[in-house]
C-alpha cells in the first residue's frame, strides 16, 4: 500500500511537495509549478495556507535501523 509522506531527499522548505510528487511517481518541478500557480491565482493566500496543512498533517517517513 503506498503511503504519502514528506520527502526527506527532494524538499525546498517542507518536503511537500518533493512528497507528492514521490508518491503520485511525477517529477517533483511538475508539482511546484502547480502549486505556483494555484498560489499565484488565489493571491497567494490558498496556496500558502494548503502548504502549512499539508506540512503539518502529513507525516515524515519513519526511518528504520
């Protein structure tokens, strides 16, 4: 079962969206730029707000010794 976590390899600020990426298996820029976009057409304020959720409800990957 795949799961969605943040990226601890392929991250700008949070991992989000490099985690996305690696879980929906598309190149981590075709997300940012999306992102950008929905940023860019609700003012800045949906994107930022939907970043600092997702940062905060999805989970880092549990590394294992």
């Amino acid at each position: 079962m795949k799961r969605l976590y943040l990226s601890e390899t392929d991250k700008k600020i949070g991992g989000v969206c490099g985690g996305i990426a690696e879980y929906l298996e598309v190149d981590s820029t075709v997300i940012r730029l999306a992102w950008l976009l929905i940023s860019l057409f609700t003012a800045l304020f949906g994107g930022v707000i939907a970043y600092l959720i997702a940062w905060a409800i999805i989970p880092p990957r549990q590394r294992t010794l």
